[in-house]
C-alpha cells in the first residue's frame, strides 16, 4: 500500500496499492483507488486496521474488490482485504 487516506468531512476511507495493476475492475473505478464501503460497519474498522497493520509492518495486502462504486463514485468498493507475506 501506498497512500491511504481518511476524510474527517464525511469518514471516506480510500487507498492506493503499488506493485501491480488491477485486474477486472468495473467501468465506474476510473481512478486507481480503493474504497472501504462502510468504514462504521465491523468490516469496515477491521479492513482499516488489517491496512494500518500491513503499513506499520512493511507487510503486503491484496485486496478483491465488490464490483461496485457506491461508496464513492470512481473508486472500487472493498469485498476483502487479505494481509500477505
């Protein structure tokens, strides 16, 4: 990971992966962000710290994405965030 942002205007959490480029992402993730669809859910708080943790520790992530836009107009809503290395 590379960048990862949270907005105190209305709590979007977004972030951007090095190393690759995505594959199979749908026509509305015009830009290369990802985006966690409900950052107040369970899921939401755990994918956020699986992200923090993997960029205090140097460790990698992948990350599959749900197909959608909604969270965010042109960034791909998270499925799942997997911690790897």
């Amino acid at each position: 990971m590379t960048n990862l942002s949270v907005r105190a205007s209305d709590g979007l959490v977004y972030f951007w992966l090095g190393g690759g480029s995505a594959t199979g992402r749908p026509a509305c993730a015009t830009n290369p962000y990802w985006v966690i669809k409900s950052e107040t859910s369970s899921a939401g708080k755990q994918q956020l710290a699986m992200l923090l943790t993997a960029k205090a520790t140097g460790k990698r992530v992948r990350v599959s994405g749900s197909d959608t836009c909604l969270r965010w107009s042109d960034g791909e809503d998270v499925n799942a965030v997997f911690l790897i290395d």
